[in-house]
C-alpha cells in the first residue's frame, strides 16, 4: 500500500525520487508448496498496544487526520502510555522529537512515553521517512491525537465527578480539578467510557499546545533510548536474532545486470548445516554461522555460469548523461517535465550587456550508512514477519508481498532503530533475500550485507550536468538566468533569486547506475551550481558576492539567514584580511529546500605550491520554523555540514565495465574526525512559524562556499564535485 | 579448535573453526552484538573492542589469536548499572545520531583516556581518526571525550 498523502504534502514532496524498476527477483519459489513451510513460530510480544492495535477498525491505519485516536494513542490499566507511528529512526531524532510531541499535549513526562515506530501490523500509515516529513507531518497528527487523548481524559474525569468539563484540567500526568483536592491519575479514568471515546475520529480542528506554551517541546531533550545506545544494548536491524537463526549470504554477479545461466549447488549442500537455493538470478546459502554460509558460497561460486551485459565507460559519464537526456521524465521528480519560464530568457540574453555560461558537473556519491543493509525473517504458517532497516516499510512489504506472490497481509515488517539512511534505505532487497533463505530453511535466517555489498548493489545519488547562462545589464543587474539540470534531479532547481527573466529545465537520462533518494537530492547539486554560478556573475559584475546577492534577493527568510551567517562570520572583516593573500579565501552559499533555509560562509587555505587546499571554517546559518529539539537540530546541521564536506570534497563512486572501482572505505573516502573544520551553527528560531524538518536542507549550501572560498583564495574556478581538477584537490 | 580467553572479565572457552574472526564469534555464537559490523576490513573501526586494552578491529582478528587475551566490549564497560565516564559524556554530549558507530567510539575513546588522561584536541583527533561516524557528528564527539577527560582529570 502506497502511503496516501494530502494534496499539501504532494505540492511540498517534489522529489519523492522513488526508483522506478522491477522487482529485485522473480522467483520460482521452487519445489515445496509455501503452506508447507513451518516457520518456528512467531513469538509476539502481547502488549496493550498490540491488543488495541488488532481490534481497530482500519488495520494499515491512515496517514491523514481521519484516523481514530486509538490509532495513535493508548493508554493501559496501569497508566503506561503507548504512543504509535509508522515513522522510522534512522539517527536523525525522530524517536525522541515524537516522543517529546506527545508528551507536551498529554502533559506528562517525556519519559512517561513509551513510542512505538514502524511496525505495520501496529502502527498507523505515516508514510515513508523521507523528504523531511517528520517534522511538518507526522508530529502534527501525533500532537492532535495526544490532544484529543488529554481532553478525552478530562472529560472522563468530569463525568465522573460530575462536574462541568470546564472546572477539570490536565497536567503533570494527572487530572485535576481545579480549586479542589481532587486528583485523578490516568489508571484511575482508562475504563469503558475513555476505550469508546479512543474510537473517535481526531478532528483536524482540536487545540494544540501553542509555542508560547510548550514545556518540552522547544527545550533540548537527549536521546531517550541513549542509554541503551552507549551500553549497546540496543539491538539494530543486524542484531536481531530468532532462536534458532541461521546466518545467510547471497552470491553476486560479476557485474550489474548479469544473469545466472547455471550453477551446481551440489558441493554446498554435501556441507552439513548448509542450506542453498537457487532460484532465478538469486543464489544464496544459509548456515548456522556466516563464516560456514561463506564457505559453501566459496565451493560452488567456480560453478556459475553468467550471462553479462555491455555498460557506459564510467570515465565518459558526463558525456553519456546528455547524449541520452530527454525533456522531463516522472521518473525523476513530479518537477519534472516541461521547462518553466518567467519573461524571456532569450531575448533578455540578447539584449543583455554581459552574458556568462559555464558548465558544472556532479559525481556519484553514496550514503553510505555504517550499518549495512540487514534484514531478520522469520516464517509462520504462510505468513512472514521481516525486521529490516528501511526508510520505507510500506514500500518493503509491498516488495516482499509481490516477491513471494503472498497479500500484503501476510507481511509484517518491523524497522528496529536503525543504523543510518540519509535517503539510501528506500528498498527491500536484503529482507527479500532474508526471506527466501528463511523459507527455503524453514527457520528465521538474518542477513547482513557486506561493505563492498553496499557500495555496490544499494543505489547511488544521481550524478548529473548542469548548465547555466546568466545575462547582466549595463549596470550589473542579473536579467536573464536559465539552469539546465541533466539526470541529478529538479529539486531546488528554480532560482531563488529576483530575475525578469529565467528558465529552468530538468531533462532525464539513461542512467549509467542504480540510482535514488539521497539527502536533500538534487537540491545540493542544483544549489552547488547556482551558487557558484552566482560568485562567477558577481565577479564579473565587480561586486562583493554577498551584495551581488542581496540585490537579487527578496525572500525575507533566505535574506534572513544569509545575513545572519555572514554576521556571525564577519564576512566583509574576513574578505579583506584574506583577499590577495594568494592562500586563503572566503566564500558564501545559501538555498531554500522543504520550506527551510540555509546559507553558509566558509575558509579555505590553499598551497599554491602542491593545490592541496583545506577547509578552515564553516558557519552556517539555517531556519526551519519554530525549533522543537535545539540540540538535535544543531546535531543535525553540523552533520550535514561535515557529510556536505565529504560531497564537496572527496566522494565520488568510480565504476567501470558495470563494476563499482572504489566499493570500500580506504577508497571512497568519508570525512574523518581529520577533516572536521571549525564549525559554527546559527539557529535562528522563528516561534511564529509552523516547524519544518531540518535534516536534509542544511546540506546544501556547504559545498558551493567551499567552492566560491577555493576561488577565492586561488583564483580558480572548479566546476565539479567533488571540487577537483586543475591541479587542486583537498588535502 | 579451542580458545580460552577472558571477555569482559569472565573465563570463555570458545570452540570453532579457528579462522573466525572475533567479530563473528562475538555477535553469532556468544549473543554480544554491541560489537558491530561497518566494513569487515579494519577501515571504519564500528567493531573496535579492547585486547589487552588496545582498541582493536574485532573484524580482522583471527578468534585464534585470543587465546589468553583479555577482551572487553561494549557490553563490559560498565560498572554493572552504573555507566563508564566516557559513556556517561556521550549522553550528556549528545554525541549520538543513529548510534551505530558509538560503542565503537565509546571504546576507541576509553582506551585513549587510559593512555592519555588530558589528550588536547589534537591528541584526540589522532587517536580517533580511525573510527568513521557516518551521520558525520564528529562534533558532538570531540565535545564528549573532552567532557569525559574533563571529568577523570577532576576525580584524580
């Protein structure tokens, strides 16, 4: 089931960017009929929130208001508050910020809130966790629900006591009535009537706790299962066991799109303990450890036979993305398509005084999560339970429901908090391969995928080709703008700036690689390009680059940020200490993505002498509404402001003859606590704006105010990321 | 074969096949998996553990080198409820996001301060540089071996 969203999420997810492919195998499902199959049974842990969750009246809940509040709160004879979302935790603070959300409007404690995420035989239809939707989507529903939960109390209280609803309130996890003694805790008041008023709809309409208001939310919470985190006690996707779990591992082909023509699985069956399947392009081998699952991998890997397939030269990538473009495509964004245009692009380039093109160029990256893809399945009795690490659940289960031609029904997939996404954990391979082992074993069987596994087989962030042209007038006024963004993807790609005239066009491509979702996609590129696009106008125009901005710059909230970076950095104070020093340079970025707002200044010292250049300083400035959790929105913004880095500077996946060249941490290189410049983060709070999300925007305006700071201090202009060529690399 | 080694304090004899690194071993047969898999080559240091408190990548250590060894992991650290200084900061530092990385961190961390009870930021730096965090919270990571190091230079 797709997740359903309002016409308001739709208009703010422009680039959903879900691959568009065929199922990752198409199995025979061999020679046992599946009811056959005996899984060691399901041991399902019986909770309140589980009972409840089975008796509501839409099972697969609903991601818009029309839900009930049982679909999203329960509480327990004992008080013990049970709060649900299909939402994922992937280390960017979704767990806490939503438990923080329903603690404010139930008035309790934060840890009073027990939240349970994503697992789709319990949790209401959020949607995937992507796109920065949390925050502007998800918390709102969770806040309304609790509301309602808190009034539903109270008037449960009053019904008791007999009073008018008006005399009873709710707060510090009890309910009151005011001017009295009288007390009720929750416990007391969960009985016939509040179960029958759980039923209720939620109303769009219910009051919500004002910012004015919050108690917990605005205030800066640590993780609430941090303890368990630093003791590891914690178990990730990878750690989950079954009794009974054999360990499994998948042969790979050679090269991207082989297909398995033979292979003798005769020497890995003879091993004792060992399972091995075969079914379609999929073999893999099952075993009571990894270790032994790889051996009888190892005996028979000699006996595959494959068929392959020719690949583009990955060193005429660029070349190959235009030379295969075409206009639009729905693959790649719903701003995909025609071009769109403001005034005349072309007349105002012919009338203008001053006309600028340049061509920008953006590699292949990879998240590169540090927990791979893993994924737990066990089988019972034709149905099939799957822990795996997903942004995506709905998605996952749809997968695995089609691979093995079973109703969705029959899938449940749980997502423990998992290792890492950043965009790249949209797809169920591994709990597909995890369950066709599992049901070839009849017993659960846990698969992890191995580094090189990851780097090769999960989907890469679209490279891509910019082109833009920039027309000035005579008194160095920006007239004309057209970008061109070939493959990377549209977000972001209409200019933010004040131009008569500009067009903006986004053309598809034949990819080269498997390509997805990534944080904050291709609104990076696209503000890569147009940022340092924008330093090359204002160069040319003779003017300093933040002014060179700011004349072209109405948006109050990207002013805003822009001018509060610059503060912070003492941006014109820096301009003059470094410029014509020939080794250091400043540079300044900004963009709008997902309804919030960054800008970024940066230092660069650079050897003259070898072009090994470092990265000094970053500050950023970023605005996403009004901040409910400071801390974790700093930790966010200073992890996008190192992992921007990483793209900025060093990452690019290389490939060859549908080959992954650099599928390891020693040859595509991460940032490391070596590369970590000094970092100073503005938040600037807006309590009088709806909150946004703020894990993925705050990525974007890094690598063009490295890039416009290597001009800068060296006079060079790279138009590429990682920023590299004409002698000069990071150091 | 047959391994005896101490592991977080307690004896451990372990049989089987002697090329199996002590990150398998750990996380398959002995129920420990605060240990974790990053990148089975010794690049990322997710699956760092203490050997005779040396911070070493349980991933490309053979079981059959342990054999007398004291190992410590994730799960060894604390002092039954009560949490080691280092952890401790890694809460109070916030210095986690998806966490994957941090007993990793936490142990690379721990066994520095032992070396060196008031490392600066540079000491700190070299010492972990080998530990990858991917959410790239490196920040909030510095800020809590200070913070950890702070505190023991206090206690003394």
């Amino acid at each position: 089931m797709s997740p359903r969203l309002t016409r308001e999420e739709r208009s703010l997810e422009p680039e959903r960017y879900e691959l568009d492919e065929g199922p990752a195998y198409r199995f025979d499902l061999g020679r046992r009929e599946f009811l056959g199959v005996l899984g060691a049974g399901l041991l399902v842990t019986a909770s309140a929130a589980e009972a409840l969750a089975q008796q509501r009246r839409r099972p697969g809940g609903r991601g818009d208001d029309g839900g009930t509040i049982a679909d999203r709160v329960h509480i327990g004879a004992d008080g013990a508050i049970t709060v649900l979302t299909g939402k994922v935790e992937v280390g960017q603070g979704s767990r806490t910020q939503i438990s923080m959300a329903a603690a404010e409007e139930l008035r309790v404690p934060l840890a009073s809130v027990r939240l349970v995420m994503a697992d789709s035989s319990l949790s209401p239809d959020d949607g995937g966790t992507y796109g920065s939707r949390t925050t502007p989507a998800t918390i709102p529903r969770v806040r309304r629900a609790c509301a309602a939960a808190r009034e539903l109390l109270a008037e449960t209280a009053a019904r008791q006591w007999r009073v008018d609803r008006a005399a009873v309130s709710v707060r510090e996890g009890k309910v009151v009535e005011d001017g009295t003694d009288r007390v009720a805790t929750f416990a007391e008041l969960v009985g016939r009537h509040f179960a029958d008023g759980l039923q209720r709809e939620v109303q769009t309409g219910v009051t919500v706790t004002s910012v004015s208001e919050w108690r917990i939310l605005g205030t800066s919470r640590g993780r609430v299962n941090g303890s368990e985190i630093v003791t590891g006690r914690h178990r990730y996707p990878s750690d989950m066991r079954r009794p009974g779990t054999l360990h499994g591992v998948v042969l790979r082909p050679p090269s991207f799109g082989a297909t398995l023509a033979a292979i003798d699985l005769a020497a890995a069956r003879s091993i004792d303990g060992v399972v091995a399947v075969r079914d379609g392009d999929f073999a893999g081998f099952a075993a009571p450890t990894s270790w032994l699952a790889r051996k009888a991998r190892e005996a028979v890997s000699g006996t595959a036979r494959w068929n392959e397939t020719s690949h583009p030269d990955g060193d005429a990538l660029y070349e190959h993305l235009k030379e295969h473009s075409r206009e639009g495509g729905s693959r790649f964004g719903r701003r995909g398509g025609r071009p769109r245009e403001r005034g005349s692009v072309d007349e105002a380039i012919k009338s203008a005084a001053r006309v600028l093109r340049a061509t920008y160029h953006i590699a292949y990256v990879q998240h590169a999560p540090m927990e791979t893809r893993a994924a737990l399945a066990e089988w019972d009795a034709g149905s099939v339970t799957v822990w795996t690490g997903t942004q995506n659940p709905s998605r996952v289960r749809d997968q695995v429901a089609e691979a093995f031609r079973i109703s969705e029904e029959r899938v449940r997939v749980i997502v423990p908090d998992t290792g890492g996404g950043f965009g790249g954990k949209h797809t169920g391979e591994v709990a597909i391969e995890a369950a066709r082992l599992a049901r070839e074993a009849g017993k659960p069987v846990a698969v992890q995928w191995t580094r090189e596994e990851e780097f090769t087989w999960a989907y890469f962030r679209p490279a891509g080709v910019i082109e833009l042209a920039g027309g000035l007038d005579g008194a160095g006024k920006l007239m004309a703008w057209e970008q061109t963004n070939y493959n990377s993807g549209a977000s972001a790609l209409a200019t933010s700036y004040d131009v008569p005239n500009s067009r903006s066009r986004y053309r598809s491509s034949d990819a080269p690689l498997r390509q997805g979702a990534y944080r904050a996609l291709a609104s990076t590129a696209n503000v890569f390009a147009r940022e340092c696009f924008m330093d090359e106008l204002a160069a040319t125009a003779g003017v300093d680059p933040l002014d060179f901005r700011l004349r072209h710059l109405g948006d109050a909230r990207l002013r805003a940020v822009l001018e509060a970076a610059a503060e912070r950095f003492r941006w014109s104070e820096r301009v003059r200490a470094t410029r014509g020093s020939g080794r250091r340079g400043v540079g300044l970025g900004c963009g709008t993505e997902k309804g919030s707002y960054a800008a970024a200044c940066a230092e660069v010292e650079v050897s003259p002498e070898t072009g090994r250049y470092r990265v000094v300083e970053v500050c950023q400035a970023f605005e996403c509404g009004a901040i409910q959790n400071p801390d974790n929105l700093r930790a966010q913004v200073e992890g996008c402001i190192v992992q921007g880095l990483g793209g900025a500077l060093s990452e690019e996946i290389r490939f060859r003859d549908g080959r992954i060249r650099n599928a390891s941490f020693s040859s595509y290189r991460v940032p490391r606590f070596r590369n970590v410049p000094a970092i100073d983060t503005v938040l600037v709070d807006r309590p009088d704006l709806p909150s946004v999300g703020g894990g993925e925007t705050p990525i974007v305006a890094v690598a063009p105010a490295v890039g416009n700071a290597l001009f800068a201090a060296a006079g060079v202009r790279i138009r590429s990321l990682p920023l590299r060529g004409e002698g000069f690399r990071s150091a | 074969m047959t391994v005896e080694f101490t592991l977080n304090g307690r004896p451990r004899t372990v049989r089987t096949e002697e090329e199996r690194s002590l990150l398998e071993v750990l996380r398959e047969d002995l129920g420990l998996t605060g240990t974790k898999y990053g990148c089975g080559e010794g690049d990322c240091r997710a699956c760092t553990v203490l050997i005779d408190g040396k911070p070493t990548p349980s991933c490309l250590t053979a079981i059959k080198e342990l054999d007398g060894k004291k190992v410590l992991t994730i799960e060894g650290l604390a002092d039954g409820e009560q949490l080691h200084a280092v952890q401790r900061a890694f809460l109070e530092a916030g210095a986690l996001q998806c966490g994957y990385c941090v007993p990793g961190m936490i142990l690379a961390a721990a066994a520095l301060l032992e070396r060196d009870p008031a490392p600066d930021d540079d000491a700190i730096v070299a010492g972990m540089n080998g530990n990858i965090c991917r959410c790239c919270g490196y920040v909030n990571i510095l800020e809590a071996v200070r913070l950890a190091s702070r505190r023991k230079e206090a206690s003394r």
